[in-house]
C-alpha cells in the first residue's frame, strides 16, 4: 500500500503549528486561546495547500513526471512553515486571516483549475494539429 506523500506534508504542517502553538509565548508574543490555535493550523493548512495545488497546476504545462511530487509537498511545507513563522509577528487577528485564507484558496483552486481546462484543452488541439502539419510536407 503505498501512501500519498501530501498525507505525511499535511501531517508535518499540521504537527510544525502544534508545536508553534506550544510555544506561543515565545513566536507569537502572547498566549493563544483555542480557536486561535485552531487558526493558526488552518491558516497554514491552507498555504501549504494552495502551494502544492500551484505544483499540481504547472505539472501539466511542464511535463513534470510523479517523482517531481515528493519534492513538490516539501517545497510546501517548506512555505507554509515559513509562511507561518512571518505571520506569528505580524498577524493580530488570526479570524480575520481564517476568512482571507478560505476565501484566497478557493480563488486560487479557481484561477489554477481553468488554467488547467484551458490548458486541456488547447493542448489536445495542439496535439490534432501536429500529424497535420507533417502531413503538408
């Protein structure tokens, strides 16, 4: 049985936060209540989604195989740790930032799944048109 690796990336971005929020005092200046521990894990929860749905987005266009998607969930893991650490200073209102996180990924899903519709579908046009154009010679 062989596990998807975004699992084990959910699982380090979910566990990176936790352990933020254990230590609260320290990164984020101030003790957090619950829901804004639960904040936190969504906020970064989302940033390393979105990033991994841009490498899910650019694997068309640039051909990349399945091995390019290990390094593709660490890359985002990798930012959405360090997304969160920037954001533990500068973020106040962590419920404001669960409402820019839900509504800016679900554009971005948007943005990046017409891309690729579009791309699906000039790409088998560009795939008809090829056999013709050698057939001209």
């Amino acid at each position: 049985m062989d596990i998807d690796p975004l699992w084990f990336g959910i699982l380090a971005v979910v566990g990176a936060t936790m352990f933020m929020n254990s230590s609260a005092l320290r990164l984020f200046g101030r003790k957090l209540s619950l829901i804004e521990m639960a904040s936190v894990c969504w906020v970064a929860f989302s940033i390393h989604i979105g990033t991994f749905f841009l490498y899910v987005g650019l694997k068309l266009p640039l051909g990349l195989t399945r091995a390019w998607h290990i390094p593709a969930v660490s890359i985002a893991v990798c930012v959405a740790v360090l997304a969160m650490i920037y954001l533990a200073r500068v973020v106040a209102d962590w419920e404001a930032a669960v409402r820019v996180s839900i509504f800016g990924l679900l554009i971005f899903i948007l943005i990046v799944g017409c891309a690729i519709l579009w791309f699906n579908r000039h790409r088998s046009d560009l795939v008809t048109e090829a056999p013709m154009l050698s057939q001209r010679r």
